[in-house]
C-alpha cells in the first residue's frame, strides 16, 4: 500500500498523458524557438519537467546543455529515448522517470 497521498492523482495523469505522442508534432517546431528564448547556452543544466516526447531537452543537448528530462509516463519516456536516439543524443540526454 502506498503512503503517497498523490498516488491516484499520478496513476490518473500517467494514464491521461500516456496518448500525448500523436500531438507531439505540434509542439515539436516550437522547442527551437523555446530554447532560444530561454537563452539556454552550452555548458548550462537544463532539467526538461514534464518532457514528455523530449523534444526540449533534445533540442537543448543539441545546443550544448547538459539537458535531463522528467515525466512520469513511462510511455512518453520510451518516446522521449527512441526521439534522442534519432537525434544522436542517446546517451547525452538523460531522461529518467519520477
């Protein structure tokens, strides 16, 4: 038995959140310009919550951020994985699941 008072709060949210990738492409074009206005640099620790497909922590690697990303969809963290490894940021972009 759980003692987390939000743990029903989680499992609904990861269920929710769990048919986000096909709407991915919409936020996908807007993670450059997102980085940019943040004025992420290289060197700088990036932490993506809620990264969901990774595409901002990605894109912020790809600038030279030393960038992680959190979600708690495991679903969305294989997509996440799967999209840094096509970007050839498999293992510099670490993305964990809390």
């Amino acid at each position: 038995m759980s003692t987390d008072p939000f743990e029903g709060f989680k499992q609904a949210q990861r269920a929710m959140w769990a048919s986000f990738a096909p709407t991915a492409t919409f936020t996908t074009p807007v993670a450059a310009e997102l980085v940019s206005f943040a004025g992420i640099a290289a060197g700088e620790r990036v932490l993506d919550v809620g990264t969901g497909s990774g595409v901002v922590a990605i894109t912020a690697a790809r600038a030279g951020a030393h960038a992680s990303g959190l979600d708690l969809s495991a679903e969305l963290l294989a997509h996440a994985r799967e999209n840094a490894a096509l970007a050839g940021h498999a293992g510099g972009v670490p993305l964990s699941m809390r």
